[in-house]
C-alpha cells in the first residue's frame, strides 16, 4: 500500500531522510518510533507530499506521489493531481486541527461537502455514523472548545475515517493529551486497526506498538536503523541505539 523506494530528502543542508526504503502492506499497523528530531514527523509528512522529497518516490496503492519518473527525468505532479492522491490519505496530528468554530458533526462533514462535494444529507449520516463508532454520539453538536482532549482526538480520527482513505497517518496522536485521556483515544486507534485500515503511526505508545503493531520501525538520524516485528523489539532490538531509547521510553 504504501513503498518508499530510494528516498532521501533535505531541508537545506539538513540531511533529514536518508535512503530510506520501506513497504509497507494492505491492512498492515507500523508504529514508528525513534527519538525526537530522528524524522519521523518528516517520513510521515512526505506520504501525502506536505514535505516533498529531493531524490528516490514514494508509491500509494502503486500510484507515485509527488513526483514519477519519466524515462530519465522527473515529474511533478499538478496540484490538483496532488489533491486528489491526498483524499486518499487520512492524517491524524498531534494537535487535533479542528475547525474551533463547527460542531464535531459539521467538523466531520467539511470534507465530504467541500472535498468530496457530497450532498449535506449524505454527509451527515455519514458523519454520525463515524462519530457514533468513536463514542462520540451524545457529543455531535458540541464545538471542540466544550470537549475534552480525548474527545477532539477522536472527532480528528472520525474525520479522517469519514473519508474512507487508503491509509491513515497518525503522528504522535496522544502526546498532548493528559495521561488519563490517552487510553480512550489509543482504545479508538485499537478498533481502526482491527477493521483492517493501513495505518501508519508515530508514538511513544510502546503498549499500542506491541499490541497492535505488525513490525516497528525505528529511526534514528534519518534512517530506518529496524524493521522488525513487535515482539523481536521489545525481546532485544539487537541495536545499542534502539535500546537506549526503549530504556527510556519503556
Ligand atoms: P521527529 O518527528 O522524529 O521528532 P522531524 O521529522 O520533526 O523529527 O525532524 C527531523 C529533523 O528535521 C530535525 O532536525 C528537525 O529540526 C528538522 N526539521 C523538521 N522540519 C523542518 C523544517 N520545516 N525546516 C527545517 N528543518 C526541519
Ligand atoms: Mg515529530
């Protein structure tokens, strides 16, 4: 679903990606984790082209995004080529981007009346639906203001459902939440997963990544240092840098 093949990027003289090549499957859960400023973030970023990259693609369901070769040359692709991979690709951030001034229903209904260009009856039954599987039923005409974390969290994830996307992203999703609140989000991320969605996800969660995880990938300096199944990974990830970093996370 998802394939990096040769890819390095820079910001300036920052080497920030650095060869990475990674596949990842239909279905599949990859945790990322690595230490901070590792580039993470940026390896998340550059799947739906909100980074661009300097040298290698990236391929979505087959289709490179961003950029294709052409015979010996590359080619960008048009914005609106872009807009129409990204709607396949749900991202979930860290600070949860909601509209301050919408409801969670008219939150989740944005894109799929000014994206998708569905019709507001259409739309709203979706969006109760997705709601509904969050928890989130009794809480639709609330603004995120008047809900809790958790709560704006999961309306983030019913947003990107709503879209019925390829893949989801999750970057860092329960970092700014207070501890007593992650769980409820984590308990949603559970449910996405086992409904068989490709998600890739960023976190320090290592309860999640060893739940629910199919390999984790861990990064260090800009590069993929593992790539390993859960269990391999909290065994002994077999690199000083990886468990450096579970002695601290774990
Ligand atoms: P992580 O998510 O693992 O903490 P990031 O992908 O955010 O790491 O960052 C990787 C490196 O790239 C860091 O050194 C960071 O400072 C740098 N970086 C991230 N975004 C930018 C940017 N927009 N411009 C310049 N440097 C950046
Ligand atoms: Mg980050």
């Amino acid at each position: 679903m998802i394939e990096f093949r040769g890819v390095n990027k820079w910001f300036g003289d920052l080497h920030v990606l650095k060869d990475i090549n990674l596949t990842i499957g239909r279905g599949e859960v990859v945790v990322v984790a690595g230490p901070s400023g590792s580039g993470k973030s940026t390896l998340l970023r550059t799947i739906n082209y909100l980074e661009p990259v300097q040298e290698g693609e990236i391929l979505v369901d087959g289709e490179p995004i961003g950029r294709r070769r052409q015979g010996n040359r590359w080619v960008e692709d048009s914005p609106a080529e872009i807009n129409r991979k990204r709607q396949e690709i749900g991202m979930v951030f860290q600070q949860f981007n909601l509209f301050p001034h919408m409801t969670a229903l008219e939150n989740v209904m944005e894109g799929l009346v000014t994206v998708r260009r569905m019709p507001r009856q259409e739309a709203e039954r979706i969006a109760r639906e997705m709601l509904a599987r969050v928890g989130l039923a009794d809480r639709m005409d609330h603004r995120p203001s008047k809900l809790s974390g958790g709560q704006q969290q999961r309306v983030a994830i019913a947003r990107a459902l709503a879209m019925r996307p390829k893949v989801i992203l999750f970057d860092e999703p329960t970092s700014a939440l207070d501890p007593e609140l992650t769980g409820e989000v984590l308990n949603v991320m559970l449910d996405v997963a086992r409904q068989g969605y490709t998600m890739v996800v960023v976190t320090h969660e290592m309860g999640f990544a060893r739940e629910v995880a199919h390999r984790i990938v861990f990064m260090d300096d800009g590069r993929v240092l593992l790539d390993v199944p859960p269990e391999q990974f909290f065994r002994d990830p077999g690199h000083p840098r990886a468990r450096d970093f579970l002695g601290r996370v774990l």
